[in-house]
C-alpha cells in the first residue's frame, strides 16, 4: 500500500512481514531503514512534526516561515518527505499545499515497535510454576481473606489509588463472575487475581481489567506466577482479546510478573493522579490474544 503517488519507497503496515521471533525480515529492515534515513535531518524532523501538529494542508512559504528556513530548503525537504511517504503534495495554482499522510501516524510507530521487538510473538504466560500453589475458582467462603489480602497489598502503598477496601458488594458487581480465581497453599489463600469489565459498551465486550494481589508474607514464592497463568489461559479460552492494567512504576515486580505473562508496556501515564497527597504516575500495560 503506497501511501504517496510516485513514492519511492512504500510506507505500509499490511505488505510487511510478519516479526520472526528474534528476527526482523531483510526487506522490512531495508524498508524501515530508509523510513529512518530520511528523518535523520532535524530539519525534516522538525517539518514533518509542524505538518503533523497542523492538522490541515499547509503552504510550504508558510512552512518555510515557521520554520525559518528558506522557501527553496523547505522545498527540498518536502520533497524528500513525500518521496518516502510521509507527506503528500497537492498543487493548487502556483502554491504547493502540504500534509501529513494519514497512514503515516501509524506506519512510523509500528516501524518502530517492530525493530524494537514489541511486535515479536510474546509469551503466553509464565511455565516454571511453583509446585505448592493450587489456584481454584474464588468461592463464597474466600471473600473475608479476599478483602484480607487487598489491605495488605493496600498497605505497601505501591498496589492501587485505592485507600480503603472495597466492600464485598462492590467487587460482586465489578468482577466478572468466571474470572475470579484464588491461590492457596496448605489450604491457606495466599493471593487473588480478577478480571473487572473495562467498559459496558458492547464493542468492548473481550476487554478486560486485570488485578492481582499477593498477601504479606507470600510474595516472591511463585503465587503472582500461578494466579497470572490461570487469569491468561483462562481469558483465552473465553475468547476475552484484550487484558489491561495500570501499575504504579515502582511496583517493578508487578510490571515484570505482567511481561511475562505477555502483557507489553504501552507507556506512562504521568502525574494521574493523586494517592495520600502526591500525584502519581502509572505505567499502562496490556495483552493481546494471538
């Protein structure tokens, strides 16, 4: 899919190859090479940005004006741009109108994600389970250490926004009910881990809200490995496509229990919001299903 008449090189997410795990194909790296080669002048970076952030056809003596560069350099530029795909040109008597190709909002960022390996193959969940851990369906009898252990993991001040417990009640209707699981071991609950709808409109019926809690005294044992493998395999079979969460960024064993288990970062949610007085951050994760 060639994203400019007459470019030279196709700016295209359907006609490149699938990501090999650990492999980049030859002719996507050559593509993505080219992509990256034509925005190693700031100039062109700085162009492109002011098109972009425009949101609408642009003169280029106007472009060469916020630019403060000369109309010819910015001629030359553009045309290196449109060339490779990022712009389109469109004459209108004597003036050149210039605008950002659309498809380029998301061509550039998946070149990107793709020489990265973000868009490798990904786990499917963690497989060096701990042998002393049963994770079974929550039942009726398992609310009050449930509710427990969310006041613990409360109480490191690095789990949720959340400074006070949920009542019963509450989770009932937020969770849905076949995704509700518990970890124990020697017949103790140790953990819990629940899927919550993340939106009541029905386009987003296979996307979930993921939370996982692992109570005082359990953790680095393998249980947030048990719990995430049963919400993940479970989810799937379901046919649930999208799992997400927001963790606060120095919950770093959290994020990396998340990765293993397939989830990616997506990226930062600055200054979110405010938990005891201080704004903060939240790292965004999600999880797609093959």
């Amino acid at each position: 899919m060639k994203l400019a008449a007459g470019a030279r090189t196709e700016l295209s997410i359907s006609d490149v190859s699938t990501v090999s795990p650990g492999q980049l194909e030859a002719a996507d790296a050559k593509v993505y090479a080219e992509w990256f080669a034509c925005l190693a002048d700031p100039t062109r970076v700085r162009l492109l940005h002011a098109v972009a952030a425009g949101g609408r056809q642009i003169p280029v003596g106007e472009l060469a004006e916020q630019l403060g560069i000369s109309q010819s350099t910015c001629s030359h530029h553009v045309r290196k741009l449109a060339d490779v795909g990022f712009l389109t040109v469109r004459r209108d008597g004597t003036t050149s109108l210039v605008a950002v190709n659309p498809a380029c909002c998301t061509g550039l960022p998946h070149a990107a994600d793709a020489v990265m390996g973000l868009l490798a193959p990904r786990p499917c969940c963690p497989d060096d389970l701990p042998t002393d851990v049963t994770v079974r369906a929550l039942a009726p009898t398992d609310w009050a250490d449930v509710r427990r252990i969310y006041a613990e993991g409360i109480a490191t001040g690095d789990a949720t926004f959340e400074t006070d417990v949920p009542e019963r009640r509450e989770l009932d209707r937020r969770w849905l009910p076949e995704h509700r699981w518990v970890a124990e071991i020697d017949g103790k609950v140790v953990g819990w881990t629940a899927l919550a709808a993340a939106s009541s409109r029905p386009v987003y019926a296979g996307v979930a809200e993921s939370s996982i809690y692992v109570g005082d005294g359990h953790r680095g044992r393998g249980v947030g490995k048990a719990l995430i493998h049963q919400q993940v395999c479970a989810a799937d079979d379901a046919g649930l496509w999208t799992l997400q969460t927001a963790i606060f960024p120095e919950n770093r064993a959290s994020i990396a229990l998340h990765h293993s288990a397939g989830y990616r970062t997506l990226g930062i949610r600055d200054r979110i919001g405010q938990h005891h007085g201080r704004w903060r951050d939240t790292i965004v994760l999600e999880r797609r299903a093959a």
